[in-house]
C-alpha cells in the first residue's frame, strides 16, 4: 500500500469510526435521557447523527473523500473507471476494509464511553420486505445526492447536504436509513437501540448493494458522464495527495 492510499485509509477509518461512534452513542444518550418515548429519541439521534455526520464530511473530505460508505466506494470506483477517475481497485479494497474495521471500532468505542462491555451482540431483530425496501430507497438518495453534488460541481455542499438527507431518511424510512454495509455490521457489535442483530445484516447489506445499483442507473438517466467527476466524491482531495496516486 502506498503512502498516500495509506493516509487516505486512515482518514476513512476514523471518519467511519467516529460516524459510528455518533450514531451509537446518541443512541445510548437518547435512550437513558428519553426513556419511555421512542419518537423524542430517534429525533435526539438523527439530529445528533446529522450533525456528527456532516462535521466529519468537513474533517477528512480533503484528505480521503469522507466515503465512509463502502456503496459510495464501489459506485465512485465502478463509474470512474471509463474515464480514469475516481477509486482505483486498491483504493476500493483498501477503503472497504478501513470502512468496516472503523465501524466496529466505532460501536466498541461508543460503548466504552456510556460503561457498557466493549463487544455486545445486538438482540434487535431488524428483517421484513419493508426494511429492505426502504434501505433501497436510502441507500439509491444517499448515493444519486453525492454524485448530483458532484457532476454539477456543488461538492462544497456536500457536507450539509448530505447530513440533511441522512437527518430525514431517519424518519421517511422504515428502517431509519442504515444505507451503509460497514456501518450495519458495526451497528451489530451494540446491544442498544441504535443497535442490529447479525443474523439482520445479510438482508441489510443485500439491500444496500440494490440500492447502490440502482442508484448508478439513475445516474446514468439523469446525470450522463457521472465518472467525470468522481474525483470530487464527496470533497476533492488535497492536491497533493491526488497528485501522488
């Protein structure tokens, strides 16, 4: 691994841990702040998630291009490769990867902090059509909303954007928008309400990747020659570091 794809994988590590670690821990804070009213603390937790979401957009978009999403990877590495642009095949593993290990390392993190076991199999069951539709749904808006911003050249609204849209998908989704593969399999190492089974997950994943496909058709639609700016996806990276791939 190179040095510039090493500090890249970093940035997505952490950037995916301490998403994680938001959408846990106010999860836990909602929960023991709100008890007894589900609706007061999905509302704390999406707007803590929104919030955390976009803050960290700001923080390692210039460095890796703040993906922390493995769908974002693969449609970034899959639509730049005609052109050139985007994710290479190493960075793509090397972004699932750091994805996914930040992820669990963000539930573990998250637990520590609220003095709950550091690993702890979540017991709630997240299965049904419905969920799996409505992660098709996030997942398709999250991934066409980051290219949108990318082809039309309005990256530096991206972080608002799309803490936005994840903020809402809490809501107009059944499944509260998951929309991420690592951020569901970390989600599982957290018995608390932000919290999904493993045995939820391959349904989850499934429904993501759907989502992710039918997001690069939409794409294709609405938005022709996407790849060109898959560099930009989600802020473009500093100059050096793109010069040094």
């Amino acid at each position: 691994m190179s040095r510039a794809l090493a500090r890249r994988a970093s940035a997505e590590f952490a950037g995916t841990a301490l998403l994680v670690a938001a959408v846990v821990g106010s999860g836990i804070a909602a929960a023991r702040l709100s008890p007894g009213d589900v609706g007061l603390q999905l509302l704390e937790n999406a707007i803590a998630t929104a919030l955390a979401l976009g803050a960290l957009i700001l923080t390692f978009g210039p460095v890796s291009g703040a993906h922390f999403n493995p769908v974002v990877s693969a449609v970034d590495w899959w639509l730049g490769r005609p052109a050139g642009t985007g994710l290479t095949s190493a960075d793509l593993a090397a972004y699932c990867a750091a994805q996914t290990a930040g992820a669990v390392a963000g539930s573990v993190l998250a637990n520590l902090m609220f003095d709950l076991p550091a690993v702890a199999w979540s017991h709630t069951r997240r299965t049904g059509g419905h969920l799996w539709l409505a992660e098709i749904v996030a997942t398709a808006g999250l991934v066409v909303l980051v290219f949108a911003l990318a082809r039309t050249g309005r990256s530096s609204a991206a972080p608002a954007a799309v803490g936005a849209y994840i903020g809402a998908a809490y809501w107009f989704t059944s499944s509260t928008s998951f929309a991420n593969p690592a951020v569901t399999i970390g989600r599982t190492f957290t018995d608390t309400f932000a919290g999904i089974a493993p045995t939820s997950v391959p349904g989850f994943v499934a429904a993501q990747l759907v989502g992710g496909l039918v997001a690069v058709a939409a794409l294709a639609a609405w938005y022709p020659h996407a790849e060109r700016a898959a560099d930009a996806v989600l802020l473009p990276q500093l100059a050096e570091e793109t010069e040094a791939r």
